[in-house]
C-alpha cells in the first residue's frame, strides 16, 4: 500500500473505536442483548420505569442511548430526551429537560422551559409529559444521577416515578448513575420497586471485548491472532473504555509497521500511547495514592501495583495475602514479603490521604479489598507494563493463572 493508504488506514482506526465517547448507533455495540432486551420490554409495560447502573465505564450511557432505536414502528413514535443531572436540583434537571421539549404556541415554535419561569415541581412534570398523544412515548433520560448530592432532589425524583407509575402516564423515565446497589442511588427505593425496575450494567466478558476490537478491525481491513486479541481483552478487565483504547493504539503500533495483522508485539507496543491517553483523573488519582514525602522509594507504588494483578473473586475482591506473591516479583527482596509488610500501605490506600483508591470490606484479618474505581484497575497493569516495573513475564505467568482458572 502507498503510504497515503496507511495514513486513511490509521484515519479509519481513529474513526472506529471510540473511548472518548458513548456509543450511539445499535450496530455498534458488543453483547448487552439481555438488558437492552429488558429495557424494551421495561418501555412497553404500563407503569415501569427503569434505574441503570453499574460501574464506571460499564456502558450504562451507551445502552441508554441505543436500546429504544429499534423501538420505532409506523404505529410508534420514540422521542428520546437524554440529560446529565449534575449536582442540579429537581427543577433544574426538569428545566434541562423542558428546554428539549418543543412546543407551538401561537403560530410560534417555543420551548417547554418558558411556559415555567419559575421552579418546576413534580405535578408540573406529571401534567407536562401526560400531554403526549397514545404512540409518541418519550423516553427521559437522566443520566448521572449519582452527582445529585441534594437528598430532597432524591425524593421529590421518588415521587415523580410513583406518581407517573399510578396515573399511567405512558411517558418513561430512565435514571442512570454510577453505584453497586440500587440503595445507593433512589431515595426509599423499596417503595418504588415495583415502578423502577432495576437494570444492572455489568461488566462485558472476554468474548464481548474481543468482538469489540474485530468488528472494527474488520470494518478497516486489519486482522489479529487469537493471542493478541484476548490479551487486550484481559488488559481491559471487562470495561469497554479500555478494549477501546488498547485496540485502537494496538492497531496504530501494527499500521505504523505497515502492517495489516495485529499481533502481540503491536498490543505491548500500543500500550504506551494507550496510557498517554488514559483519563486524566485515572492518573491524577493514580499519583495521589502513590505520593511520598520527598520522593524518597517506598512501597506504595510496588504494593498499588502488585494488587492490579492479585487473584480476585467475580465481585473483584481480594484478600491481603494475595498480594504477596505478584509483588514478590514486582519489587524481589529477601526475606519475602508476608502481608504484615505492606499492611500499613494497603490500610491507608483505604484512606482519605490517599484518596480511598482501595475499599475493603469484611472484618479484620479477613478484609477483601478492591479498586474504588473500575477504572483503576487495567490503568495500575497498563503503566506498570510501560513503565517495566511489570515485567512481561510476570505479567504472563499470572494470565496463565487466570486462563487455567477459567478453564477449570
Ligand atoms: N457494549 C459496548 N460495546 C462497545 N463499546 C462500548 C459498549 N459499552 C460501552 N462502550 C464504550 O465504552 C466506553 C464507556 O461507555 P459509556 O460512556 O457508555 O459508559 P458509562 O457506564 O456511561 O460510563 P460513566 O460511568 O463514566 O458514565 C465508551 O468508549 C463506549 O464507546
Ligand atoms: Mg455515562
């Protein structure tokens, strides 16, 4: 190929994978049958409404943004209306939401917001969007909802849902937020259960962040081996933000080689890009946890990275003693490390001072720990790769672990 069409190669690349952004388009997104499947029937059904959450970067705005497109018929009409709550209260996230709302007044086409110059409340929601004729269905999106810190908000957005669930209003209400339980979102959730069913994003399987990369490699005329393809996706640790990422800069590594085949070479090479642009407060926390008084070596960096590879169960947790045997080889010393060690650090990760990267659960001596932020974690792995404080092998033999784990 001229070097013109590496260059369009490398343009398509940058097209087809998208870290920065949701997804938009149906076609576009790996596995989430299930939920999006949930989430039709969730838009049909007299009285339901729904609460997506998950993780960070699990895909909670890109399943909110695709699973009603294919919900349009000659006898239905979807009109979808997606905002970020922020820290607003309940009249602004309504005003927000009544600026999308087009209104004809006369002979003039206005928007909802100005018919309500002052606070909006739950009754003037529940008239509002009872005004849709039978087949148009409006679909609100309030996504974020866990950045609304106001508890009043909380509840007066409780009693909406109730009260649209016991008038029958054909309008849905979708609340999307970062969170483990439903609890932690929704105020006296229990009271609305049977009105806001709960859709829980979970993390995406090897498979689906495999699929992720080929659909777009194919799509620009790449291919890869088995080998390369699972370890971006064993990077990615089930978050789609990261199969992005890693499969976009792997295939950038191989296109600069002029090469149309992926391979694992390019996924190592790739990772030092990948890292350059990882979010910027991945790495800001990242630094705060491993910050030392004068910059003298301690072993807050060693241990922090030693815990992204430590054998964890299906919710991600893991226990001190697992620690000992990556960072053994991540930072070798005599004696070995028993978990006493590095007690000390592992405690105060749990910590404000280092900005809780770390959460623990359980009673002490049998504490289980995780990753605050899903994010964190393929980060810790991605930097001490490129940064060789990971050593390859290492990093292998506890993929072997893992792979032999899974088969069992
Ligand atoms: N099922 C999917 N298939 C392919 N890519 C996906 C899928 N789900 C999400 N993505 C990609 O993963 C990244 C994160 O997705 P998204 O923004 O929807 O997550 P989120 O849960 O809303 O994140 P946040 O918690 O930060 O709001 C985006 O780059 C998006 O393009
Ligand atoms: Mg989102």
């Amino acid at each position: 190929m001229a070097s013109d069409d590496w260059a369009a190669m490398a343009a398509e690349v940058y097209g087809s994978f998208s870290p920065g952004s949701p997804i938009k388009l149906q076609g576009d997104l790996a596995g989430r049958e299930d939920q999006a499947g949930r989430l039709r029937g969730i838009v049909l059904s007299s009285g339901e409404h729904a609460l997506i959450y998950g993780e960070r970067g699990a895909g909670k705005t890109s399943i909110a943004n695709t699973f009603h497109l294919s919900l349009h018929s000659d006898t239905r009409r979807i009109h979808s209306i997606h905002v970020n709550c922020g820290d607003n209260d309940f009249s602004a996230i309504w005003r927000k939401v009544f600026r999308r709302v087009k209104v004809e007044s006369d002979a003039e086409r206005r928007s909802l917001d100005q018919f309500y110059p002052e606070t909006i409340t739950p009754d003037d929601v529940e008239i509002e969007l009872s005004n849709f004729r039978i087949n148009d269905i409006p679909i609100i999106i309030l996504d974020e909802f866990d950045q609304i810190s106001d508890p009043r908000t909380k509840i007066l957005m409780t009693e909406t849902i109730k009260s649209f669930s016991d008038h029958t209003i054909h309008a849905k209400i979708i609340l999307v937020g970062i969170a483990g339980n439903a609890g932690e979102l929704i105020a006296q959730h229990a009271s609305i259960s049977r009105a806001l069913k709960q859709v829980q994003m979970p993390r995406l399987s090897l498979a689906e962040l495999e699929a992720i990369v080929t659909t777009r490699y194919k799509r620009c005329g790449l291919r890869s081996d088995d080998e390369a393809l699972f370890q971006m996706a064993f990077l990615s640790r089930g978050l789609p933000y990261y199969a992005h990422l890693i499969g976009r800069h792997s295939a950038l590594a191989a296109i600069q080689k002029k090469k149309v085949f992926v391979d694992v070479e390019d996924v190592f090479l790739g990772l030092q890009e990948a890292i350059k642009e990882v979010d910027q407060t991945i790495t800001e926390a990242y630094l705060a946890a491993i910050v030392s008084q004068r910059n003298e070596e301690t072993l807050y960096e060693p241990v922090l990275t030693a815990c992204a590879p430590a054998e964890s169960d299906d919710l991600g947790q893991f226990q001190q003693a697992a620690v000992s045997a990556p960072l053994s080889e991540i930072a070798p010393r005599k004696p070995a490390y028993t978990p006493t060690t590095f007690a000390f650090h592992m405690n105060e990760f749990c910590e404000d001072k280092r900005g809780r990267i770390l959460s623990r659960v359980g009673e002490a001596r049998n504490y289980r720990y995780s990753f605050t932020d899903a994010m964190m974690q393929p980060y810790v792995i991605i930097r001490a790769l490129q940064s060789g404080r990971l050593k390859r092998a290492t990093f292998q033999k506890f993929i072997a672990r893992r792979q032999r784990s899974l088969a069992v």
